[in-house]
C-alpha cells in the first residue's frame, strides 16, 4: 500500500491561489476609485475599537490565506464524500459574497445595507463551516478564525451605522 503524500499537490495549489487573486482583482474593478472610496470610509467617524487602515489590510491577507486553505483541503479531500461538493459551493458562495461586500460599502455606500446583508452572509459562511466540521476537522478549525473575523466586522459596522 503506497503511502500518502504529506507535501502539498502544486496544481491544486495553484488552483486555489488562481480563485482568490481572481476574486480579489474582480472586487477591486467594482470599486472604482479606490483611493476616494477610502477617504469617503476613514471620513466615517470611527467607534473606539476600529482597526487602522493597515489592520483592515492584515485582515483582507488572513482571508485569502484561510480561504486558500480551506479550498485547497476541500479539493484534496475524497470526491467521494458526501460533504465535499456542499463544501465547494459554499466556499465559491462565501468568495462571491466576500466580494459584494465591498461594492454595497464603498459604491453604494449605504452602512445600512451593509449591515443588513453582513447577517446572511454570515449565515452562508456559518453553513460552511458546519459543513466543513463533517468533511475535515482541521479545515472547519482554520475556517472558525474568518468566522470570528466576521464576529467582529457586525459588531464594527454596527457600531459605525450608530455614529454616523
């Protein structure tokens, strides 16, 4: 019986690289002017425990890492397992949606409306996470830190929709 290789599979790799950079430079082409739609947000007053602009800059490279993650060990899992094809459609649905946050913020902005789609999104991503407890462990462990990201982006935006 041949062994299972511990080191990472470079295709699936890149796989997962390619989905997250081609996320990222769709959602920036929806912002515009990414400079003014900053100003327009640090103009915003701020609740006291608001992350500077480099904190929201850690936070972005987090996600993309743990969305890596979870896609590369959700594609290297057994096609066989009944979790794996949920697993993959709610991590594209949590991509997606990472991704409309952003234009309902700094397009439209409407603090409300972000607010109010943060609560569903949250569902999407807590279904993924239950999804990945069935399917691997140890990627529903690493997911759980974007979930506690997004504890945080509630409390933050609500906080900002009562300043302002």
């Amino acid at each position: 019986m041949e062994q299972e290789r511990w080191w990472p599979k470079p295709m699936v790799v890149l796989a997962s690289i390619g989905v997250c950079a081609l996320s990222e430079g769709l959602g920036a082409l929806t912002l515009g002017d990414i400079s003014a739609q900053l100003d327009w947000f640090m103009g915003l007053e701020q609740p006291h425990f608001a992350l500077p602009l480099q904190g929201w800059y850690l936070a972005g490279a987090l996600y993309n890492l743990v969305m890596i993650t979870t896609l590369y060990r959700v594609w290297t899992r057994s096609p066989e397992h009944p979790a794996r094809r949920r697993a993959l459609w709610l991590a594209g649905g949590v991509i997606i949606g990472n991704q409309l946050a952003q234009p309902i913020l700094f397009v439209w902005k409407s603090l409300l409306v972000n607010v109010l789609y943060i609560v569903p999104f949250c569902a999407l991503a807590t279904a993924l996470w239950f999804t990945l407890r069935k399917l691997d462990r140890t990627t529903s462990h690493v997911f759980l830190i974007y979930l506690c990201w997004l504890l945080y982006d509630i409390y933050f935006f609500l906080g900002i929709w009562f300043l302002n």
